[in-house]
C-alpha cells in the first residue's frame, strides 16, 4: 500500500524537473536491458538470443532429429532465422500485426490507428492511465512481433493482440469525444469500415486458411457473404429459408451504423476530454 502511494506521488510527465525523470528512466531501462543482454551473453553465447536453440531429444525422436539435421545445422549457423523469439523478425512481425491485410489490426479495424493518432492531439492532457494503456498496447505489439510466426494460425484477425483492444477501444472513444468534427467523422467512418470487417468474420467463419482470398468489395471474409457461406447458427436454422445472407448482413450493418451515429454525432452528453 505504501508503495502504490509512493507511485502516485511520482509525475512522470510533467513537474518542475521533467528531464531530470526522463533521465531516471533511460537510465533504469539502459541497466535492466543491459543486465538481459549479459544473461544472454552467458547463457546462449550472444547478447541478442533470447532462448537455446538446441533441439530436444526425449529418447523417441532420434531418427526425427537424424532426417532434419540439414536444417538444424543452417539454424546453428544463422540462429536468428531459427529462434522462435528475437528482435531480428521485428520487421516481418511489426508489418504483420499492423497493416498486413490478412491480419493486421489497423488494415482490419483503421479506427484502432486513430486511437494511436490521438494520443499526440492529447499529449498536453496525459495523464498517467493513458501513459499506462500506451506502454501495454507497445509491449503487447512489440513482444509478438518478435516471435518468428506472429500471424496466429487461421484466425480471422490478429489474435495476438486481443489484450490491447480494450486500451484502443477506450482511446478511440477519447478520439471520438474530441470536439473537433474532423475527429468525429474520422473515428465514424473507420468505425464503419472496421464493422463491415468484423461482421463478415462473425456471420462467416473466425477459422481462416493464411493463403485464401477472402476480400470482396474491400471488405474481408465478404466473398463468402456473397456465396452464402455461414458460420451462424441462428442465420443457419432460423434465417437462411427466408432471407439471403448478404441481407442479414445488411440489415445488422445499417442498424450498428445507426448505433455509430447516435453514439458519436446524436449524444448530448459529452464527458471531459481527459476522463474515462
């Protein structure tokens, strides 16, 4: 408890001497990173292997290991290609996570991006919850890019960043409550896009192949809106007699696009800027 009380009196934005704190901090990250790459240096031989790379016998997989012995020394020769966890694949996972159109977030949902753009338009009102919500939803972003495969499996989007939707959900809503009518707008029409999105994955299937095109009209998973192709067992059972599945799709887009409306134009109550 005292600890906690001792943090909240702590102002890492502001205050009379803001660059004596941001000293403190460089200073703290630069020791604790510095300790973890000589860890690594006498564990693994290389300040930058993140694990060991040897592979594992259990008494069972000897002719396993005999027949992928070729690869097993090119990994031992260039480790970073065959490590599972390193800052080398940051690259291929940061475009991956973020704007890849088969699972990046901000491709699949664009008004997450402005949960991220908003945060310069408020950078005089920060506070510390938003300061703690950035540094999660960088950490989440940044751990899984550095995996070798960040793509997920067949999931509809990128599931490895389901812990940070919560923080950019609360940021868009900041985005949105912007007095500015740019922002309004901006938060509504990616919100639109973003629910066109999610709709098709929910009346469709969450179980997608890497390699099939499911896109139509922008939209993905849309393709199969079109065929008729439903994961929905209220649309299956209920619904699919008597209406097409493109018009159920639109009948729930039009009505969560009203709900968008009244939410971010028709709302006459509007919450301060900086409060959650």
């Amino acid at each position: 408890m005292a600890l906690f009380q001792k943090f909240e009196q702590i102002n890492l934005l502001g205050g009379k001497a803001p660059l004596k704190r941001l000293a403190l901090i460089i200073t703290v990250g630069a020791v604790l990173l510095g300790s973890k790459a000589l860890y690594n240096h006498l564990a693994f031989g290389n300040w930058k292997q993140l694990s060991n790379l040897l592979p594992e016998y259990n008494g069972r997989n000897l002719g396993f290991l005999e027949l992928n012995s070729e690869r097993e020394a090119k990994n031992k020769s260039n480790p970073f290609d065959g490590q599972s966890l390193s800052i080398f694949h940051l690259r291929h996972g940061l475009y991956t996570l973020t704007i890849s159109p088969r699972y990046g977030i901000f491709a699949l949902s664009p008004v997450f991006f402005l949960s991220i753009l908003v945060v310069f338009a408020l950078r005089k009102e920060m506070r510390r919850e938003h300061l703690v919500m950035i540094i999660a939803i960088a950490a989440n972003i940044l751990l899984y890019a550095s995996f070798k495969d960040p793509n997920g499996g067949w999931s509809f989007g990128s599931r490895y960043l389901v812990p940070s939707m919560p923080f950019l959900s609360i940021l868009a809503v900041l985005a949105a409550n912007l007095k500015n009518a740019g922002w309004r707008i901006g938060v509504f029409l990616t919100c639109l896009y973003s629910t066109a999105n999610a709709l098709s994955g929910a009346l469709t299937t969450s179980s997608l192949s890497p390699w099939s095109d499911s896109y139509a009209y922008g939209i993905k998973n849309f393709k199969f809106v079109l065929d008729g192709i439903s994961g929905s067992f209220f649309y299956n059972e209920v619904l699919k007699s008597g209406i097409s599945l493109v018009s159920y799709w639109l009948i729930l887009f039009i009505i969560l696009a009203a709900i968008l409306v009244y939410l971010i134009f028709g709302s006459k109550t509007q919450a301060p800027r900086n409060s959650f």
